[in-house]
C-alpha cells in the first residue's frame, strides 16, 4: 500500500510540475512557492474525519 501511495504522490508531482511548465514556471518557482504555503495539521485523527453516510 505505500508504495502505491508513493506512486499516486510521484504523479502528483509529476502533473505539477508538468502544469508550471506550462503556465511558463520553473520548478524553482514551484518550490519557492510551496515553502511559503503554510502546512495544514488535522486536529482529529483520520479514522475520526472519515464518516459513512
């Protein structure tokens, strides 16, 4: 399972940086860009925010 994860998150990544590409950013751009965002902490576990209706 994680390394389908790592997978999903390669392209991820991959799309990213693909998009900036086109918008005409560098991946330097896209980096110095996701260091200023600020990373959001949950405060609930995962097995709490995950819900069936």
């Amino acid at each position: 399972m994680k390394t389908h994860v790592m997978k999903d998150i390669d392209q991820d990544w991959q799309l990213l940086i693909q998009e900036a590409r086109i918008m005409g950013l560098h991946i330097d751009d896209v980096r110095r860009f996701l260091n200023t965002e600020k990373a959001v902490k949950k405060k609930t576990p995962m097995k709490n925010t995950i819900r069936q209706r």
